[in-house]
C-alpha cells in the first residue's frame, strides 16, 4: 500500500527535553500474537532516523510500539525509590494510506500519546 508511513518521537517531561537514546519496538498484532517488525533507538531529537514503517512495508493493520522507558530513565541515573513504568506499549490500528505519527510524553509515572501530523 503505497503512500502510508509510520513515524514516532519521545518527549522526556521530567527533563523537558527530547528523550534520547531510548529503545523501541515495533510489533504486528495478528490475532492473539505479535510479530517482531523492528527495533530502534531515538536520536538527540528523540525522533527515530527513519520512518518506522515506510510506503514499501506499509500495511493496514494492528500495531504495538513497546517504548522501554524505564531503560531509559535508569541509563539517565535517574534515583526512583518505587519504580513505576517499564515498557510502555502503544496499541494502535492502520487504517488508512497516510502518515501516522505516534509520539510519546513520558514521565517515571506517566504518559500520554496521541495520533500526531
């Protein structure tokens, strides 16, 4: 399905920063089981380098984009007495030709996303 594309960015708020250098990965939900599609790092702008599905692996669907932020806080040494949040999971669905964008704001104890432009 040509002209779709699928793409992502992780804002820090407790920083107020990008989030860089956190993991990510990309999964297909078929039914009651995943396939592993991808797995990638966000650069200095907490954005991926290249789009995480493209007009040549773009499909409709059901996605997961497992966000590992509790990696992430722990590599910034960040000291949290209760750890709350360890991999975020994103479950959305594809259902058009177009560009999604799914973004994630992430705290040690929350989040928030939205389907971005």
């Amino acid at each position: 399905m040509a002209g779709g594309r699928l793409t992502t960015h992780v804002l820090d708020t407790t920083h107020g920063q990008p989030a860089r250098g956190m993991r990510l990965e990309l999964l297909f939900v078929h039914g009651d089981h995943t396939h592993h599609i991808a797995d990638s790092y966000t650069n200095e702008d907490g954005r991926v380098d290249q789009p995480l599905l493209d007009e040549e692996q773009f499909q409709h669907g059901e996605f997961e984009i497992h966000f590992h932020v509790g990696q992430y806080f722990e590599r910034l040494g960040l000291e949290i007495e209760t750890p709350f949040l360890d991999v975020v999971p994103i479950r959305f669905t594809i259902s058009e030709d177009r560009h999604y964008h799914v973004p994630l704001l992430v705290s040690p104890f929350g989040y928030s996303t939205y389907r971005g432009s």
